[in-house]
C-alpha cells in the first residue's frame, strides 16, 4: 500500500492513522516497529515527520494463525454468499475477542459458522472483520469471506462507495429536519477512552441525517455515515447538542427512559459487490427493544 502525505510536518504514526481506515495510532505505531514503513526503502520511526508529498509503503503484516476458539452461537444472517456476508448483531453482543470477552463474540460465532472462509487481512483476533460495530449498537455488520473481498470492502470504505445507514433516538427536538455535520473527530483531549470533534490529531469526519419523527423531548433520526470514525454518530449527536438517548458516556451519566444503552441501530448497507462488480442494498428491520422504546416515546 502506497500512501502520499498531504501536508508536512506531520508525526508519521499520526498520519498512518488518519490515511488508513480502521487503524488506530497505536496500531500504526506497531506498523513503524515492526519496519513495516519505508520511504525510498529507508525504515521509518513513530516519530519521524511526514514530507509534503512524499510516498510511504506499507506493508501488511503477515496473518497469523488465529486460535480463537470457535463457538456456535445465535447468528441473524440477512445476506450471504461465497464472497460477503452480512448479518443483524444484536445489542449488547461484542465483535472483537478481549479480556473478558474471549470466546462470546461476534467472531466466534463466525468462526463455528464460515470454518476457513474468512479473510485474515485484520489479524488474527478479526477475521473477517471489515468495519467497526460498538457492542451495544444493534444491527448489520459486513463480513468478508476471503482477502479479495475484503480488499475490495476496504477501498469502498475509503472511497465512500460502502454506505451505512442508522436509525438512532436523541435527546431534543431538531428545528431542521436534515443536515450535515461535518466535524473531525480525535481522541479526546483529556479522557483517552472518549472521542471528540476536535481539530488536533484528528480525522475528517461526515455524517448526514434527517429526522423521522418526533416526541415530546426526543428524537428519530436517520444517519448516514460518510466517513467511519470511532463513535462518530454518537459524538456527532452529542456535539449537536443531541446526545444518543442511552449513550452514558457521550451523553446523560445515568440512564433515561430505562436505557442504559445508547439507542442506535444500524438498518441499511450499500456496497459494490467485490465479485459481479453490482451494487447491493441489505436492510433489517428494527430490534424489539427500539419499536418498545418507540411506542413508549409516542404515549409521552
């Protein structure tokens, strides 16, 4: 992978991570340790500032044998072949094997059911994976069954041409009914585990949205992500002075309305299929505990 930078003086780990999607800084730090960075075939280092216009090489590192241990749990597939998968993760369900977290989640399940059909480009604690999906965010998350898709998914994330829509209830009532944020996002200056528009260190950032319907005190928007940062509809709502009810970290500390959970749902994906070269559409429908949620907000 060739990536040109764009502005100079930039920390290279920094770059990495804002040039490549779904890459962290500590994970682009890896990258540089492991002289994985070259420019001109000369090594690079964390610390090392960008050239304008200058070319890095990035090399992946090679798959590991994964031992996580397959499990056979409940999986809703809404799509599948011998390329992509895609299915409905339930609220509160993890997608990435962690402390604590070691043989229930998402790609456990995947495990048991693909057995050797899952693309190893994400390491060996997310086959297949291809995009973030937050534990307690329901809904549809696309799977890649061999390296050739989930390249092919990887650049439509890059280049926008993968669309993910969610439907999500916020705090207040929206004077418009749609819009854009178009905010970066970054870690946040103090509390390293939140995320926040910020301009340091941070990443482009686009999320559209309009209003479906609307209660006393509260919201149901639909959004659409343009770009994929980390909690970017929920940081996005929040710094709109919407904050995702549930969201107790972005939002109210202490639960509302009995949720204690941020309300979001992923209901749509648009991609190109990486094989035919044709567009698809998947949808869902909503989860039980948002149409309750609902019907609770329309008796207000």
């Amino acid at each position: 992978m060739i990536l040109k930078a764009d502005q100079g003086g930039e920390r290279l780990d920094v770059f990495l991570a804002r040039a490549m999607e779904n890459t962290s800084r500590s994970a682009a730090q890896k990258l540089l340790e492991q002289g994985l960075v070259t420019q001109d075939g000369r090594r690079m280092r964390k610390q090392d500032k960008t050239l304008l216009g200058a070319e890095y090489r990035v090399e992946l590192p090679e798959v590991k044998d994964t031992e996580i241990v397959p499990r056979d749990l409940p999986l809703e597939i809404v799509y599948e072949d011998e390329d992509v998968l895609v299915l409905n993760k339930p609220k509160g369900m993890v997608v990435h094997p962690a402390p604590g977290h070691w043989d229930d989640t998402l790609v456990n399940a995947l495990m048991y059911h693909c057995k050797d059909s899952l693309s190893g480009i994400n390491g060996e604690l997310r086959p297949g994976i291809v995009h973030r999906i937050d534990k307690d965010t329901s809904g549809l998350l696309i799977v890649a069954k061999n390296d050739m898709a989930h390249q092919s998914l990887a650049e439509q994330l890059k280049d926008h041409t993968l669309s993910r829509t969610y439907e999500a209830v916020v705090k207040g009532c929206f004077r418009e009914d749609s819009g854009t944020i178009d905010a970066p996002i970054g870690r946040h200056p103090v509390d390293r585990k939140k995320m926040a528009v910020t301009e340091k260190n941070s990443r482009p950032a686009v999320t559209h949205y309009e209003v479906i319907e609307r209660f006393r005190g509260y919201s149901l928007v639909r959004c659409r992500l343009e770009t994929g940062r980390t909690h970017q509809i929920r940081v996005h709502m929040a710094w709109k002075n919407h904050p995702i009810l549930g969201d107790t970290v972005y939002g109210s500390p202490k639960p509302e309305l009995g949720q204690d959970s941020q309300c979001l749902h992923a209901i749509e994906l648009r991609f190109i299929h990486p094989r035919t070269g044709q567009p698809v559409t998947v949808r869902c429908d909503r989860p039980a505990y948002l149409n309750a949620l609902l019907d609770k907000l329309r008796r207000l």
